[in-house]
C-alpha cells in the first residue's frame, strides 16, 4: 500500500555526500525523535545551531504519522496529555489544532457495555457514573480520594514518593479487585504496555494526575504533527536524514556512509538498544522494553451508536486479542477520507504476529462487540513495536540521578524517555534537561 509520511516535508541536508571530509560542529544530535528535536530547539533558543543526524527517512521516531491510502496511521495508536508540562512550555497547541477524547472509558465485559465518565469534567454523568457497575460506590469515593492525593503533590514530589507497583498500590488503597480488572488493568495496562500492572506507582499517579487535569488528545494532522512543530522551529539543514551512525569515538561521530563528523558536543538521543550498541555496552534484555501491536481498520459501514461516543473502549478480558479499540475518526475526522470509518485495535503481550492470522482473530471478536459488517472492514496496516516503551518497574524509579543519566562523559550526553520515564513528557523533559547542561558547560 502506497505510504506518503508527513515527516518529509522537512527539508533535511543531503544525505548524498561521497567524501570523507571531516566536519565540525558545535553540537551534534543522534537522532531525531522528540527528545532529539526538543534539545535542539533549547539549544537554538540559546544561540546553539545543533546538526540532527537521523538513521530512518523521517523525523519523530516513534512519533511519527503514515498516510495509507487517505488515512493517517500513527505508528501505534498514541494520545497526546495535553497537562504535560514539558509540552505546555514548548509546543504551540493552537498549532496542533488537538482533537479530544471524552474523559473516561467504555468497558466492554460479557456481552455488557459499561461507560465509566469523569463526573468532574461531565456533571451530569454523576449519577450514571455512582451507579456505574464498574466498581463499588467505595471505589468511587476512593478515585476521589486518588484525585486529591495526585493534586496536593507537585509532579516531582509524586515522582520522589517511594515506588511500589502500580497493582499492589492500587490495592493498598483499598479499590476493589471489581474496579481493577474492569478499569485500572485494562485503561493502565493499555497506558504503559503491560497488563500486570508492574509499573511504579509513582508513574501511576503522575499518569493519573495528567489524565484528570487535561484531556487526551491527538492532533489533527496526526501524532507526528508534534515532531514536524518542532523540527520547523530548526534552520532546514540543521536535520540529516538517513544517516545512521556506525560508531562514536569520543566526540566525533562515524557515519555508514564513511563521512566522519566532529563536534565539540555529542547527544546521543535514541533509544535505550541503540545507545548501548553504540556505546558498546551490553543489549538491554527484551524486559528491559514494553510492546504493542497496533492493527488498522477502514470501513464505511455505519458503526453501532454505542462506538461513536469519542471513548476509548476497554476490552478486561486480556486474555482476549482484542484490547483496546478507538474509533479515531470519530475523535479527528481528519484521520479518515470522508464517509470513511478508521478504527484502531491494540493488542498485548506478542512476541511475533502473523498479520493475517491477527487480522482475522480481531473480526470475529470484534464482531461479538458489533455486529457482522464487521467481518467487511478493510485492513489497512498493521504496526508491531516491540520496543514501544521503555519498562519502568519500581526499583528503576528514582535510583539515580537524571543529571547522572544524562551525563555520559566530558561532552558527551545521551536523552531520551529510556533515561527518565516512559512518556512523551520524559523524552521532552531529557532533551530540555540536556541543552541546559551543554549552555552551562
């Protein structure tokens, strides 16, 4: 299928340059995903002209937007927070013209359909949202309670908290085993990548606390849009696209193509696997990442009217292929050619995927949540990110300091969420973290 990225239309340097001369800098950038753009915009900011070198033809790294066929496909479905407060320092959100979702969930549970809704953006859902099945009314007053203990901490005191996981957390607080399988395991679980819950609590409640005090959005010309705002705040030859990186001696830096590059300051902002093959320290071990797959769908059949409510919808039995769904159009029409449906499925937990195979165990689920025009959707693409995040269990939480993670050597850094925690606010908040460093160094 014919695929046009949004993310070329910056104009990066020629990657066509069959010398070896030598090259300098004042700081050079691997990679140019979110963490990458963001230090280089710091960095300009404070009259730093930073060269990006990027491997893949497109800028964002995992946040990037495909068009297939008049759809746009986020590679993985991904909502933007817009309470980030990294992203609210830095990004223009009138700009991205955001497209929310509802505050809450469906939950789909045995033939049932269950809306949970958040009484304190919605008050008339109040009542609908007490009497909910979801959990007990003490669950109820104790996400009250979640939502005042998440409010009365900055975002780095809930980061200093002694960490736990997020289940056993959950549990000390007292919520019900109705409420965690029904929501927190199926929501949270589909928010950090893993259903068992083992991620820190205190990246529990910095989540919580974003998904009360803003909305999730995605903006209208897709999740790539973020990295393009960026990138357009740069002098066209600051990025170099398809340019992978062979090795790093100290501060000079060793392209593929035999170009050599040499910079007085060295970022290495990639993920956690490629940092440590070019750093020629040991591969992280596939724990060390949290994965997804993410499989497509168009239709221009009329969807049941309990799909097209802007709700994610919830899936807690995750045994099941089908997780999470979003009917992504019906938040940003402009994901979709008009009189076009796009649907988005996530599914957990495989290691391998046979598309075909997958695509087939998702109609006929998702024809017991519908109905069977279901079995008529077109398969539009299917994304299997096996590195989609970093894992981020309790004992990587606050063991050491982000200014030590940072600092890989004299002139010579590395950001990235992989560095703090797994978000789009983390590889933002390293990037930041960084530029300040190399100003005062």
């Amino acid at each position: 299928m014919p695929t046009n990225s949004p993310n070329q239309s910056v104009n990066p340097v020629s990657s066509s340059n069959p010398s070896s001369a030598s090259t300098d800098y004042p700081v050079l950038i691997v990679g140019a995903g979110v963490a990458g753009l963001t230090c280089a915009v710091y960095l300009k900011q404070a009259g730093i002209q930073a060269l990006l070198v990027e491997a893949t033809d497109g800028i964002g790294g995992r946040v990037r937007t495909d068009r297939v066929d008049g759809f746009q496909l986020d590679r993985g479905f991904q909502i933007f927070l817009t309470a980030y407060p990294e992203a609210q320092r830095l990004l223009n959100y009138s700009d991205l013209n955001l497209q929310t979702f509802r505050s809450g969930a469906l939950i789909h549970d045995q033939d049932e359909w269950i809306k949970l809704l958040n009484p304190f953006k919605e008050p008339l859902s109040t009542f609908q949202t007490l009497a909910s099945s979801v959990g007990t009314v003490s669950d109820k007053l104790l996400i009250v309670e979640l939502i005042r203990r998440t409010q009365s901490l900055s975002v780095g005191e809930l980061f200093q908290q002694t960490p736990t996981t997020t289940l056993a957390f959950l549990r000390s607080m007292g919520f019900s085993n109705q409420i965690i399988e029904r929501f927190f395991r199926p929501f949270f679980g589909g928010v950090f990548l893993e259903d068992a819950l083992t991620t820190s609590s205190n990246f529990f409640e910095f989540c919580f606390r974003m998904f009360f005090t803003g909305d999730a959005a995605v903006p209208a010309k897709g999740i790539g849009a973020i990295a393009r705002q960026l990138a357009n705040r740069l002098a066209p030859d600051q990025i170099r696209l398809n340019s992978p990186v062979l090795r790093i001696d100290g501060n000079s830096v060793q392209l593929t193509n035999g170009d050599t590059l040499n910079a007085e300051t060295v970022v290495l902002a990639v993920d956690a696997a490629q940092a440590a093959s070019l750093l020629g320290r040991p591969a992280p071990t596939e724990q060390a990442f949290n994965h997804t797959t993410c499989t497509y769908f168009a239709t221009d059949s009329e969807l049941p009217a309990v799909a097209k409510q802007k709700l994610l919808l919830l899936n807690p039995q995750r045994s099941s292929t089908v997780h999470n769904v979003a009917i992504i159009s019906d938040v940003a029409p402009d994901y979709a050619p008009a009189g076009q449906t796009l649907v988005s499925v996530s599914t957990q937990g495989l290691a391998t995927i046979n598309a075909t195979a997958l695509t087939e165990r998702i109609r006929q689920e998702l024809t017991g949540w519908f109905d069977n025009t279901v079995t008529n959707w077109r398969h539009l693409r299917t994304y299997h990110i096996p590195q989609a995040l970093p894992a981020y269990p309790p004992d990587r939480a606050g063991t050491e300091s982000i200014h030590e993670l940072l600092r890989l050597a004299d002139n010579v850094y590395q950001c990235g969420d992989h560095t703090a925690y797994p978000s789009l606010n983390g590889a933002m908040q390293t990037g930041r973290l960084v530029a300040e460093m190399i100003r005062k160094q």
